[in-house]
C-alpha cells in the first residue's frame, strides 16, 4: 500500500481523535452555574426525538470500535451530573436512565434539593447515587471553616431526610478545595468525588461533541462529569446521554451508580 494510501485512510480517524480530546480546561463562571432555570424552555420529550432502541451507530462509535472499545468482557463506566435537581432537566435524564436500566450518581445542591425534593426521593428510588455538592454553591476555598461546614452539613442533613440515608460523598463546586475544605468534608464522614472526563457540557459545545468526548476517553471506572442543573439549558446533555448510554453499553460497558466508598477514575 502507498505512503499516499495511508495517509488517506488514518487522516479522518485523527481528525476524530483530535476532536474528540479537545481539553476543557475552563471553569464554568459563576453566572453560568447560577442562571436561573426557569428562563430555559421546555424541550421536546426525548422520548420524541430519540428513539433510545434504535440510535444509529454516530462517529463516536465508530471510534470506539477503531480505538478497541468493543463487546466483551463488562466494564463501568459512571456518569454523574452536577448542580441538580432541575425541574426540566433532571425528570428527562432519570427517564433515560430508567428506560436503558442504567444508574448514575448526583451531586445536589441543598438549594435546589428543597425546591424539589421529589426528584432527589426519584433518584434515591431508582438505586442512584447521591452526593454532596453543598447548599448553595459557593467556592469553598474563599469561606471560613464554620461557613464551609455550613454548606456541607446543611446539604448532607437535607439528602439525609429525604432519602433516609446521609451522603457519604461530596463534590466541590468549580472543582475548588483545600486542605481545610477537605479536612471539614472528612469530619462529616465523606469523601471527595472528582472526576476523570469533563463533557463540557456547560459550554454547550453541542451534542455531538460532548457524546465524542466521552467515548474517546472511554475506559474501565471512568468517571464522566455532567450537569442536569446550573444554566439556562441543559438540552444538550440530555440528548447526549441517550446517544451515549446505549453505545456504552454495546461495547460492553456497564452504566453504574458510584459506590458509597466512591473511585478513583
């Protein structure tokens, strides 16, 4: 075969590639977290648009399949959400999740838990995970110790009624945290929860980018960061998720919820 040949042939399986591993790097700001949801607009139902037993093979696929990623022995792979629950966003993605008898984990915020404490007791129902991601999002590194407890602990107490079970894991809004953050996490009894692949899905890069991130990084005990919450609209998420979950599990991978003792991805 000549060099030409080949050239042609790797050249579209290294544009995916590149594609795919665009780093996200940035934080999402403050108001971009904090924008109000009940500015976003009611989209149609997955159930419209998707049909989640039918979802044709997508360039990620096709890219799994070229980088190994195939049926086999089965794997996990964890996604979680951010910023939750969501009046809108959240009841579309725990449809998904039901229907494709995959779990996953959430990281509420206090706040929003309140407001709609039936998705949280729906999450808890459908064997999710639910973890700490503070009361009303703040950076935690720029508070006192006493404020920083503040935070979890009122979150922590509120997941614990409505679930009758108290979070043992807890995530850091903006991925900021210190020595002291962590030393007052620890003393509630849990553990942080990172991440080992951000979808970006708060930049909303489009569907098929954050569904290309994902499946270019895939690998056993990944976990993926997502957001059912925080921004005007969370549509793309959503869509990516039902392409996402099914192509998962054709190449053999199991979509979990995180363990209580949560993983390193």
């Amino acid at each position: 075969m000549s060099h030409r040949r080949k050239i042609g042939m790797f050249a579209p399986l290294t544009f995916l590639l590149l594609a795919a591993i665009a780093s996200v790097s940035a934080h999402p700001s403050t108001a971009a977290i904090r924008a109000p949801a009940a500015t976003a607009q009611v989209p149609p139902s997955v159930g419209d648009s998707i049909a989640l037993t039918t979802v044709p093979a997508t360039p990620a696929a096709k890219l799994a399949a070229a980088l190994g990623h195939s049926n086999g022995s089965t794997k996990t792979v964890y996604l979680t959400f951010d910023d939750g629950p969501n009046p809108i966003w959240t009841p579309e993605i725990l449809s998904i999740l039901e229907a494709t008898g995959a779990h996953a984990s959430f990281f509420v915020i206090g706040e929003n838990a309140k407001a709609w404490p039936a998705l949280v007791q729906r999450e808890m129902r459908d064997g999710d995970t639910i973890g700490d991601h503070t009361w009303s999002h703040p950076n935690l590194t720029q508070l006192s110790s006493g404020a920083v407890f503040g935070e979890l602990a009122r979150d922590e107490h509120l997941i614990g009624v409505l679930t009758g079970k108290a979070p043992s894991l807890w995530r850091p809004p903006y991925e900021d945290f210190n020595r002291s953050v962590i030393a007052v996490a620890s003393g509630l009894g849990m553990r942080m929860q990172l991440w080992s692949v951000s979808t970006g899905d708060w930049q909303l890069p489009g569907t098929q980018v954050i569904v290309i991130r994902v499946m270019a990084a895939l690998h056993n005990a990944m976990v993926v960061l997502f957001h059912d919450g925080g921004g005007y609209t969370r549509s793309e998420t959503v869509a990516a998720v039902a392409i996402l979950i099914p192509e998962l599990q054709a190449a053999g991978y199991r979509v979990a919820a995180l363990p209580a003792s949560g993983i390193s991805g």
